[in-house]
C-alpha cells in the first residue's frame, strides 16, 4: 500500500501559534486565534474576554460551567458511520440505561432531527445548543450531517450549531462548517505522538484506504492539527476532547496540552477512559483501567496554567437531551414526536433566557462581594465538597435521589468547580439501599462535606462516621456561596482548635455508575 503524502503542519497552524504564545504567556491563559481569551476557566465571568467570544460561550453548557447549570442541550444522531477505529469504543449496543459516547437509541433522518429539534427546543425553552457527535463521526458522513444543520438553522435559527469530530477529515470541510452556522467545533485529540496514537487507534480508513499501526496516527495527528489551525483561524471555536489512558497518554496529554494551544484551542476537556468489560472495547476487555478521580485532577490541574480547562463534562450519548447530568431522551422519541403539535416561538424562549441571565448576574455580584470580603483572610487550605443538584447552580437535591454529586475545590479564593461522581440512587422505590450507601460514600470520601438540601439519619451518621460532614444548612440556596461561607465556619472551626485538618484517601469510584449515570 503506497502511504499518502504525509501533511506538514499548515503554515496557518505555525503563524496561529506565533500570534497567539506571546498572549498566552503574557497573561497565563489559554488563547483561541480572532476568538479572544478567557481567563483560565470554563467559568461564566467573562473577564477580559472579547464581546463576540462572551456571546458565544455564555450559554453554551459545555463552554462555561456556570452555563450548564442553566442552559440544556441535545444531540441527533444522524451520522452512524465512522472512519477510525479507537480502542475505547464500541457502537454496536445500545442500552437505555447506558451513557458513553457514541451511543443511541434511534438513527435519525436530517428531516426527523429538525423536527426532533423544534420539539425539544419548544418544550425545553432554556435548551440552546444542538450538536452532532455521533454515533460515529459526523465528517464521515458530511451529506447527513451538513444537511442536518441547514435545516436546524431554517426553523431555529437562535440555536447554537456544534459538531463533534475526530478530526481526520476535517480539514476538507471548513468551508461547510462556516457556511452552516457552525460556531462550536470539539476534536478529540489524544495524542501527538504517533507512537502513542498507534497503541490507541488500530486503524484509520483515509482517502479510500485503511491504514493502521504508527503511519495511521501520524495522519490522523497530522490533519486533526491542521483542521484545528483552519478553524481557529476562521475564529471557530475548538474544544478538545482527550481520554486519559492511564500508562498510554497520561502524562504525554500534558504535550497535547501545549500543542493545541498553540493552534488557537479555546478549551481543553481531559475525560477518564470508561472500559467496563461489558462495553465491549478492546481496552474494557484487555483490563485497561481508567484514572482515578485524584489522577485525573492532577493532571487537570496541571494543564490548567496553559489554557481553558473543563471538568464538567458527562461523556454524553450521541442522543442526550437535557442538561448536563439529566436525561430527557424518553420524552423525545420519534413516535411521542409526530404526535406532538409544535409551534416554535423565539420570542417566548427568548424571554425565558433572559430571566435565566438576571438572576445569573445577580448571583455572580454576590459572589464577587463575597470574594472581597474574604481576600483578606490569607489561608492556603483547599478542600473538596460534594453537591447534591438538580441544576440553576442550587442545593436542590435529596441525598437519596442524587445520581451525582458535584465536586467543587473551595478556598478563599471562592469554589472552583473540579469534577462530578456518578453514584447509585441511595433510595429506589421507597426504600433505602445500604450497598448504595456504601459505594456513594466511597466516591465521596476525598471531600470534607456534603451539601444536600435533605438527608435521613442513617446517611447522616455513617457520612459522619467516615469524615464526610452531612451539610443541609443550606437547601436551595447558591451552590457557590454556601460552600464559600461554609468554608468560612471551617476555617473558623480550625483555628479554634475544634477540629483538624485532614488530608482524605482517594475516592473509589463504581465503575458500574457510568453505566447509567445520564
């Protein structure tokens, strides 16, 4: 087999990291090309970010975390074909209860997903993204998918318009993306190392040819790079997806870190590998394990000075519906769909939106009065904190009906938002489940408390008994105030000698949960 020119890295990719290193330096943040810089979060403050990049993240739940409490998304899975082959995947099954990528339950036309989208968008009036990622690639199957956004764009035109790709044949189709009203664009990258790529990717099928093995990776590295570059240069926004393959590509994502920056990267998403061995992947049934909670926060932590981090993200299904965390799919299936009568309104989801925003921006100068207050205090102790929440950046959830918990590093510099855990429902049907209980204080023991808007006495005790201190102080109220001042009483707890401050073990998280964490 005679192997394909191989692609240098574009002259636009090199100018876009010559332009872009000296801000990136200069401010200690991530830069994304004509988009503009952000800080160094997927935080909603908008900091000195430019107004056109502002419009465009903050109400996209995957670009700022402080959106996904607010704003839903959905998916449509109109492209099942795929040109890579990685060791983590498997779309063969699908399970109603499941949640991974590259998952679904129906295949849509284009025209069923508009009418998919109409649907949702009218019942799910802070809804605003739709994206298209799967459940193979998208730029795989480029009539279906470009075909799909037009139509998304006709009858809803105020949503945002977001494909997810691996990025092998991106770079034939920039044009199209920018023609289409595609302002999101996420590349799973997750190596620029062929060496490592080939230990990920057993084959590519590129320019009507398979190739595999370390020539494999080094086209797929190669074009994801110089479609990046293009984008950035369009001022597309790119986030990148990378797995975290313990003993593979965990520290070398730390070069990938680096290298996508320097290509205009607006924001990186370090994700744990799921290889359960029901799954099916080669990595699940060679005994592959994934990163712990505390492995993988290192690592974030550690990219985090170069550029935009995200930790909230879900691993979502290529048919998710709903905020991030929730699923929604049951009431949108095709059948329910062509029985619902559906007038979208813009105006109506419009205002619904701007609600949302006042009482974001409201929240947000609280927070920042809090900040002052506490700037003072010169403390260097950092703890973890599990939320219970159903959403809009509340303590609105029962510990017994958590799926999940939010986990947030609170310090005097407020609460960052660093992960979430999925869990088993404590309580099913009315009754409690004690092997629940025991599984979910385990994902949770690297955190001091608990924040639930409601808890029964027996969590409560054994929460209590394993350092884990139950909070229902502050039910329904901010998620990112009560925890600061929360942290506060600790602190005040601490130098009065009440308590002590204890590092806590590495959480054991069930990988079952990811299973039917939605």
């Amino acid at each position: 087999m005679d192997a394909p020119r191989q692609p240098e890295a574009s002259s636009s990719a090199n100018e876009i990291g010559e332009i872009t290193q000296p801000i990136a330096e200069q401010k200690g943040c991530g830069t994304s090309s004509r988009s503009g810089t952000a800080g160094c979060s997927s935080r909603a403050d908008r900091g000195d970010m430019l107004a056109e990049t502002w419009e465009k993240v903050k109400k996209h739940p995957c670009y700022s975390e402080q959106a996904h409490h607010h704003y839903a998304r959905m998916h449509v899975g109109v492209a099942p074909a795929c040109n890579i082959q990685c060791n983590y995947c498997n779309r063969k099954y699908d399970c109603a209860n499941e949640s991974r990528p590259g998952v679904i339950s129906e295949r849509l036309t284009p025209e069923q997903a508009a009418r998919k989208v109409v649907a949702v968008a009218s019942t799910i009036p802070q809804m605003t993204v739709v994206g298209i990622a799967g459940p193979g690639d998208p730029l795989a199957n480029p009539e279906r998918t470009f075909k799909t956004f037009e139509l998304v764009h006709e009858v809803a035109p105020d949503l945002k318009l977001c494909l997810s790709t691996n990025g092998l044949a991106l770079p034939d189709h920039i044009d199209i993306i920018e023609k289409r009203n595609v302002d999101h664009v996420t590349i799973t990258i997750n190596m620029v190392d062929p060496k490592i790529g080939a230990e990920i990717y057993p084959w590519i099928f590129y320019k009507h040819k398979r190739y595999t093995g370390i020539q494999a990776a080094k086209i797929l590295s190669d074009r994801q790079l110089e479609g990046l570059a293009m984008l950035a240069e369009r001022g597309i926004l790119c986030k990148i997806n990378s797995v975290m393959i313990p003993g593979i590509n965990d520290q070398h994502l730390i070069e990938v870190n680096k290298a996508v920056k320097r290509r205009g990267a607006f924001l990186h998403n370090i994700v744990p590998l799921i290889s359960s061995p029901e799954h099916g992947t080669v990595f699940g049934l060679n005994g592959q394990r994934g990163p712990t909670p505390r492995e993988l926060k290192a690592l974030q932590d550690s990219c985090e000075g170069e550029m935009h981090m995200m930790r909230h993200c879900r691993q979502c299904r290529a048919d998710a519906v709903g905020l991030l965390g929730e699923d929604r799919r049951a009431e949108f299936t095709t059948e329910k769909i062509m029985q619902m009568d559906v007038k979208y309104d813009v105006e109506s989801r419009q205002g619904y939106q701007a609600k949302i925003e006042e009482e974001r921006s409201a929240t947000t100068i609280v927070e920042h009065a809090d900040l002052a207050k506490r700037a003072d205090n010169g403390s260097d102790i950092k703890v973890l904190v599990a939320v219970a929440t159903k959403g809009s950046g509340l303590i609105n959830e029962h510990f017994g009906h958590a799926k999940e918990f939010q986990v947030y590093e609170v310090s005097t510099g407020g609460a960052k938002f660093v992960g979430y855990r999925p869990v088993d429902l404590y309580c099913q049907g009315g009754y409690a489940e004690e092997r629940s209980l025991e599984t979910i204080i385990r994902s949770i023991n690297d955190c001091r408390a608990v924040f639930i808007a409601k808890i029964g006495g027996c969590p409560r005790a054994e929460l209590t008994r394993a350092g884990v201190e139950p909070v229902d102080l502050y039910a329904y109220e901010p998620i990112d105030k009560s925890t600061s001042d929360w942290f506060v009483a600790y602190l005040d707890r601490l130098n009065s000698g009440a308590i002590k401050h204890e590092e806590h073990g590495d959480p054991a998280i069930c990988r079952s949960t990811l299973i039917s964490a939605a």
